[in-house]
C-alpha cells in the first residue's frame, strides 16, 4: 500500500450501525478511506471538514433525511462536484430528485459486493 | 235506448188485447144486422097485418063514398105516434083523401113501371145509427125514414084503390138502440176484462225474467252470492240456470284473481320495505339518463331534487375521472346489456366537501321484448371500507418495509460471507449452508415485495402506468428470464409465440410479474414435463395460456388457488399470494383470469385474457 498516495475518501451517511459494519467489510481490503456519519446533518458535517471524494447516502434517516442532506449539499453547500450514490431499501426514488441533484447512480438494498465495488469505481473516475 | 220503453208484460198483452177487441167488434155488428133484419121483419108483419085490418075497416066506407067517416078513420090512425101519415090512392095511384091534411106525402111509384108502388117499401138503413129517410125518387131529403104498408080495396075481384099507411122509423130505431146499449157496454166490459186477464197470464208468465232482473241489480250493487232461484219450467229456467253457471264461474275467476292480486300486494309490500329500509341507495334510471326511482338521496342532496333533475345533478358532485368512469360503465351497460359491478366514483358532499366513495352496481333491465327499460343502480357507500382499507394498506406496506431492512442486512451479510468462503478452503464446508440461507432470504424477500404490491394493487392507491406495449415482447423476456429456472429442474419450456408482436395498453412492469407468477407456479408444481406458454389474437382479444404437465387442480381448487396463501393440505405447499397478485394485475388491465385442469395428476393451465 502505497502512503503517498492519497486514499480516496468515502463518505458513508447512514442511520444504521449494522449497515456501517456491512459496508466496512464489503469495502475491507480495498484502498478507501471511510467516514461515517449517522445522519444528514452529520454528513454535512463530515462534508465540510473531511472532503469525501465520493458520498453513499441512505435515505430514510432520522433528524435529516437523505432527500434534505443532497438538496442542501448540493443547493446550499454549492457542493456540486461531489458524486453521490444512494443507496435504500426502497427502490421508489423520485426521479425528478435524482436528476436536479445529480445523483450518480441509485443502489437497493440488499446488493452484492461486486456491485458496490462497481459503482464506486465509475463514481470516483467520474 | 231510446227515450221510451214499454214493458214487456204490455207488449205482449197489448196484440191479444187489441185482437180480442176487434173480434168481439165484429161479432157485435154481426149480432147487431141480424137483430135489426129481425126486428124490421117483425115491424114490417106487425104493420101489413096492421093495414089489412084498416083497409077492412074503411072499406065500407070507401065503397060507400062516406068520406067524412073515412076521413075520420084516417085522421084517427095518423094520430098514432108511429104513423106519419095515412092515404087512400085511387086505381090510378092519385090520392082521394089523407091524413094529417097538411103534411105532404110520398108519392109511391113501381120502381119497374114507373108509375106506381104496389108493394111495400121498405126502409134502406145501412147504417145503425143514422137511418136514413126513405122518399120517393124525386122528393129525397124531403121526408123522416119512413115505412110504408098498402094495402088493395078490392069489389068483386077488381082493384078499386089502395090504403097507404107511412110509418117512422122511430119505433124500430128505438128498439134497436136500447138493446144494443146494453150490448155494447157489456161486450166493451168484457173486452176490458178479456185485456186485462191477457196482461195477468202473460205476467204471470214472464214473471221469472223480471226476478232474474232484480238479481242481476243485487249481483251490480255488489251481492256476489246472490242466485237466481227460478222454476218456472221453461226457456227462462234454463237461462237462469246458465245465467247462475256463469256467475259461478265469474265468482271463481274473480276470487282467483283476487288471491293473485293479494299476494302481488303482499309481496309488492315487502319487496318495497326491503328497498326502503335498505341502507344502499337504490335507484332506476331510463337510458335517457332520468331517475325513474330512488329510495333514498345520496348523502348532502334532496331526494326531489335527484328525481326532477335525474343523473347530471348526481354527477356534477363527482371528479372528472368519476365521471368518466360511471359513464362508460353506464355506457357499457346499455351497449352490451350486461351488468357491470362495482363502479367506484367519489361523491363530494355538496355542503361539507367531504369525499364519499360509491361502489355502484349497474343492472340492465328489459321489456318482454329484451328492449332496454331501465337500468337499476345499487350504489353503497364503501368510505369505511375504503378508510379501512388504506389502513391496511398503510399497514401492510409499514410492516413489510420495517421487515425489509432486517432481511436484506440479512442478504448482504451473507453475501459477504459466500465471498469469504470462497477464498479460503475451509469456506467448502459452509458452501451449501450459505447457499441455503441466502435462497430462503431472497425468497422472504421476494414475498415481501409481492405483498407490498398486492397490498399497494388492492388498494388503488397506486394507478397502472399504462403505456403501450407489447405483449409478445414481455412474454419473451419472461420465458428468457425464466430459462435458468427451469432447467435448473430439468423441465422444458415451450414458447408459442409466433414471434407476433401484440400491442397492448398496459402496465409493462406489472405484466411481466403476472406472468412471471404464472410460470413461477407451473414450475412449483410440475416435477418432470413441461411448461407451454402461448399467446393467440384476435380482433377482440388476446389471450394468454401457461400450462404444465404438472400435479394438476381438482375442481373445487380452480378457483380458491388464487385466494392469498390458499394451501390444499399441510403436506402440500401453499400457494403464496403469486396468483393472487396475478389475478389482480389481470383484473386492473381490464381482463380476466382462469385455471383448468382434467383433473388430479392431469397438469393445468392458467389463462389470462385481455380485451384489444
């Protein structure tokens, strides 16, 4: 492993601590840097201070939702460059949101690591 | 009828009277001509005798030329009250003396001869009571009816003169009449009683018509049981009798009716209770559109209102979409005379905006003739249901997704596991345990999704996105997906496509699942064959068939398979709610779904049809 080189960060904003446990060992042995953050406020956050290279955002959360936290991040916080995969059980997301705030590619719950792994590879190239 | 009437009972003693009558007319003046000639005989006897004993009694004194005793003998008989006047007559027939001296007299001629009469003359009555006069030919109208007798005064065989005597006719006159009064009062009497005896038989006669009248009156005042008691041994007997035969039977036929009647009443009573009392409103509607009845106004608006304005006041507190839908299904009704049940439309309460939702029943009804009368509705109001119903939903959907979570943390966690195991060796042994877990979590998966839609379906609270398709098209992709299935079971899967396109007005993704659900069944249930799915088109319709050589249904089972979780026995595995969820996404794109089967052991198909 090479120190040198930056780790890409990923942000992972999520109410639920057994999902934390999953992504960290889906994403165990992989070069990323994870941060975690239990709800969108945190994200926010998380955002602010560690400049996550890419963002998997859960939906249905409590003190702020998954809807709320990309409509300020990328309207408020202007973070426009920051790519976004959601990731929920439900697999019903407006499409109207997904297109107005830019979101890179939509995940149901559960999915397989090979598919995860993707999509995080394609959002980070950009 | 005319403005008179005569009773029978004169019309028929009124020609046996009259014929009586004239009989005893003609009888009288039959009696009354031989009486008179009777009479006149007798006269005219009384009078020749009378003048031979005057004739014998002057004839001295003519002889002797002693006139003033002839005079005197003359003057003496002319003084009698029936003598008109006395004359002696030369051979020649000229007078020599007479009595009364100043009353003129008749000059008697031979009516052969002309010169003179030798006998006496008699008078010409012709008729009773007007004699009429008799006179010489030239002196008519100049003397009273008279008689005359004459008699000869002969000497020594040779005529010398002649006696006339002229008597009135008065006396026979008189005689006459007087009997014949009395006659004629009496025969009048008799006539009069003759007429009346007449009228009392024929009465007597017809008197059973007259009582069969006076029962016909109490039988119109509305005495049904009144009979006509007649025995008169005649026509009239035999028509009261047929007249009670026919009253009879008039009172059956009428008492029959009158059950019938009763009972339609009866039943009419209680058919209208039920229709009042019922707690769905109830309506008939002409095809116009007019609202012919209405057992109860809908909710917010007055029943006379609805009944004077008919189905635009009803609809106008309805959605568009409302509208629409109560419209064509109204529309169907009338078009293919065919009941469609369960119209869903929400009614907004008029005052409070409330929204009320009506499943309606719309019944065709008809005329003798198959024509169309009327169309019943029966609307109730299902807005418990429906709150219930989302309720449910809401329910259903909050316990599903809460489930959701926990199983696909489930699904990832052991799919990281399969992943370790396989890098390293020791992970072999836990392979098919692994596996085992993650079929049975993808499958409480898949029955969750199924019955958050079925749920969602259920409710309508999610409409079809229909948008055209292509029915072959999804039926390709079903049996492509399928493939891996089925194979994996070692079963063969036919497709009859025909590789057609059929376009269809549907919800793509809905679709596949109902026939993903069929071919899921098919496989559940077929150990070894094989599984058909064909599709076939007509202008009409399309219809969908997936069968299998399968475990077959038995006949009771066609139609509880597609109940939610419906289960043969616990030996056998349940049915999940794949069909159920399969009927629905049939019935929401407006078709219908089957199964059949020969039989145990025999296989089954499912058909699905739409209408193009």
């Amino acid at each position: 492993m090479k120190t040198q080189t930056k780790l890409k960060k990923i942000l992972i904003v999520e109410d639920d601590e057994d999902l934390h446990l999953l992504y960290r060992l889906y994403l165990q042995g992989q070069s990323y840097q994870i941060i975690q953050a239990r709800n969108g406020k945190e994200g926010l956050e998380c955002v602010a201070a560690e400049r996550p290279d890419l963002i998997i955002l859960d939906m249905i959360m409590p003190v702020m939702d998954g809807e709320e936290f990309i409509q300020k991040l990328r309207f408020e916080k202007k973070e426009t460059g920051i790519p976004v995969i959601i990731a929920s059980v439900n697999d019903k997301i407006p499409p109207a949101l997904i297109e107005k705030t830019k979101v890179r590619s939509v995940l149901k719950k559960p999915f397989a690591i090979e598919t995860l792994l993707g999509e995080i590879e394609r959002a980070l190239k950009g | 009828m005319n403005g008179y009437r005569i009773s029978l009972r004169y019309k028929l003693a009124l020609p046996v009277s009259v014929f009586v009558f004239l009989m005893l007319i003609l009888l009288t003046h039959t009696t009354i001509r031989v009486v008179r000639d009777f009479v006149v005989e007798a006269f005219q006897g009384q009078i020749s005798i009378q003048v031979e004993d005057f004739t014998k009694a002057i004839r001295s004194s003519f002889l002797f030329r002693n006139y003033t005793y002839l005079q005197f003998h003359l003057d003496a008989m002319a003084s009698r009250p029936e003598v008109y006047g006395v004359e002696v007559v030369d051979r020649e027939g000229l007078p020599i003396l007479q009595a009364p001296i100043f009353r003129k007299l008749p000059i008697l001629k031979d009516p052969v001869s002309g010169t003179r009469a030798l006998f006496p003359v008699q008078s010409l009555l012709s008729i009773l009571f007007q004699p009429e006069r008799i006179s010489s030919e030239e002196g008519r109208g100049e003397f009273p009816d008279l008689f005359v007798a004459a008699s000869p005064i002969f000497r020594e065989g040779k005529e010398l003169g002649n006696v006339q005597i002229f008597y009135t006719a008065h006396k026979v006159h008189d005689q006459i009449r007087r009997i014949y009064r009395k006659r004629i009062f009496f025969s009048f009497l008799g006539a009069m009683a003759i007429a009346f005896l007449t009228s009392a038989v024929t009465w007597l006669a017809i008197r059973p018509l007259f009582r069969l009248r006076i029962t016909v009156l109490d039988i119109l005042k509305g005495r049904m049981g009144v009979r006509a008691k007649i025995h008169s041994g005649d026509e009239i007997e035999d028509l009261a009798e047929a007249f009670n035969e026919m009253l009879n039977r008039l009172e059956h036929s009428m008492r029959n009716h009158q059950l019938r009647t009763e009972a339609l009443e009866e039943s009419e009573e209680r058919y209208r209770a039920l229709v009042e009392n019922a707690s769905d409103v109830i309506w008939l509607l002409s095809p116009a559109g007019q609202i012919i009845f209405l057992n109860q106004a809908f909710e917010g608006l007055r029943r006379e209102d609805l009944l004077k304005e008919g189905l635009p006041l009803f609809l106008s507190f309805h959605t568009d979409e409302s509208i629409l839908h109560f419209n064509t299904a109204l529309n169907q009704v009338k078009k293919e005379k065919v009941p469609v049940d369960h119209v869903a439309t929400v009614f907004h309460h008029p005052q409070s905006r409330r929204q009320i939702y009506y499943s309606t029943n719309l019944t065709p009804v008809f005329t003798h003739g198959r024509e169309l009368k009327a169309i019943q509705a029966v609307s109730r109001d299902v807005t418990e249901l429906k709150r219930i119903e989302v309720m449910k939903e809401r329910l259903i959907r909050d316990v599903a997704h809460e489930l959701k979570t926990p199983v696909a943390k489930f699904q990832m966690t052991l799919n990281w596991l399969d992943q370790e195991f396989q890098k390293e060796k020791a992970g072999e042994r836990y392979k098919e345990l692994v596996g085992l877990m993650k079929r049975n979590a993808d499958l409480l998966m898949s029955m969750i999704a199924e019955v958050m839609n079925l749920s969602r379906l259920e409710a309508g609270t999610e409409p079809l996105a229909r948008k055209p398709c292509d029915l072959g098209q999804i039926l390709s992709q079903v049996c492509e997906d399928m493939d891996p299935l089925i194979r994996e079971k070692k079963l063969s899967l036919e497709k009859r496509l025909d590789g057609q396109s059929i376009p269809f007005e549907g919800d793509a993704a809905m679709l596949y699942r109902l026939f993903t659900n069929l071919v899921v069944n098919a496989l559940k249930f077929t150990p070894q064959g094989r599984i058909v799915v064909e599709a076939q088109k007509n202008k009409r319709e399309v219809r969908i068939r997936v069968s299998d050589t399968g475990v077959g249904l038995e006949k009771g089972d066609l139609e509880k398979v597609f109940d939610r979780f419906y289960q043969k026995s616990a030996a056998t595995p349940g049915m999940g709610i794949g069909l159920a969820l399969a009927r629905e996404i049939a019935v929401l794109h407006g078709g219908r779904i089957w199964a059949e089967s020969e039989g145990p052991g025999k296989g089954s198909r499912f058909i699905v049809e739409f209408p193009l």
